[in-house]
C-alpha cells in the first residue's frame, strides 16, 4: 500500500510483520490494521532506516518496533547493512530472494545521498554488497517493485560513477569553482532541482576528499 509516496509492506501471517509503517497518518495505519487483521494480527514492525517517512507511525502500532542490525533476523527476514542514505539503512532479505531495499534503490528516479562524511563511500558499498545478495525482485520504499534487480543495481552504481568522471573531468581542466562544477557535471538536473544537486555534489566532493583525489583550493 502506499500513501504519500512511501511503500509498507506486510510479510508473513499469523502474525505478520509490518515493515516500514510509513508516516505517522491515521488513515494509513488503519489500512495497515485491517491488511494485517486478515493475517492474525501484526506481530513485529520492522524498519528499513529511521527517516520520518518510513518510521513515523511505527510506534502507533502498538508492538515492538525494530530497526535490525546487519545480519540479524526477525520474523524470517535477513538484515544487510546499507548505509548511505542513512547510517542506520538496512535492505531486508527473504530466504527466495525478495529484497525490500528502503530507500537504497528507488522504483523510480534516483536515491539521495547526503554529504555527511562519507556517506557516498559507504553508499556504494552498499551497492556493492547488495549485487553480491541472491535478490529475485525489489520491493523498494518508493515506487513500484523493480523486476530486475541486477540492471537496476548495476545502473545505480554506474550512475554514481559516471558523475564522478565527469566531475574528475571538470576537475582536470583546472575548474575550481563549485557553481561552475555544478553546472558542468549536473547540466541534466531540472533548475528546481538543483539545490538537491548541489548537495549531491558535496557527497561526491567529500568522496573524492577521502580518496585524496581532490585539489584543495576549491571556491564556492
Ligand atoms: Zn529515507
């Protein structure tokens, strides 16, 4: 079901497991009662990451609520570390394969990572790792279910990539200026977007920082 954009899922019966609630809105928690009452109730609520629209109305449900670590199991799903888009981001594993990914892969447009030290490092790992994972099918926390896991993994990493050559690029031939780079490597982003962009080039910046690969008189 899916309410002001974000997927819940509910897995399992008797009783089932709620995972991502969704935001703290009365309508969508009681479609999440009557989907789970069909299935003797709801026994566990689990979460992908603790961001607001995912998490909000977890505590509305009136049982335990878990944010897993990586590996641990609950209610027969599997946690895989995924930081990146949130330090605490998890994809939950079925035994055949299902992968409910949160916001790690979106079924449409693109996830953001925020710069916050490393996250687009940690990000791609997580890619990374997930491309080694046994997935049949996406169940993302945005959009629809995503039928072929390998592509779409393959073509978030290489869309990561290809912004990091082009930003190496724009770098090699001396520009310094942070407007400029924008403009240079993110010339395919809507102006009201933009903002969003920049933010994603400081993730990238910082990325590139880490690696020692950035020149260090950059300008606003
Ligand atoms: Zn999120």
């Amino acid at each position: 079901m899916t309410l002001e954009g974000t997927n819940t899922y509910i897995y399992g019966s008797g009783p089932c497991a709620v995972i991502d609630p969704g935001p703290d809105d009365g309508g969508h928690l009681d479609a999440i009662r009557a989907a789970a009452a069909e299935r003797d109730g709801i026994g566990l609520v689990l979460l992908t990451h603790s961001h607001g629209d995912h998490a909000d109305g977890a505590g509305r449900l009136g049982v335990e609520v878990v944010l897993p670590g990586d590996g641990e199991e609950h209610a027969g799903l599997r946690a895989v570390a995924t930081p990146g888009h949130a330090p605490d981001h998890v994809c939950l594993m079925t035994a055949d394969g299902v992968c409910f990914s949160g916001d790690l892969v979106l079924g449409t447009g693109s996830t953001f990572v925020p710069p916050d030290g490393g996250s687009l490092a940690a990000y791609m790992d997580s890619l990374r790792r997930m491309q080694a994972e046994p997935i049949e099918l996406i169940a993302p926390g945005h959009g629809p279910w995503i039928t072929d896991p390998e592509a779409k993994l393959a073509e978030y990493v290489e869309h990561r990539m290809m912004r990091e050559r082009r930003l190496l690029a724009a770098l090699d031939t001396g520009e310094r200026s942070r407007a400029a780079l924008l403009a240079a490597v993110w010339d395919d982003v809507p102006v009201e977007l933009l903002p969003m962009a920049a933010m994603a080039m400081e993730a990238h910046l910082e990325k590139l920082e880490a690696e020692a690969r950035l020149p260090f008189d950059l300008v606003e």
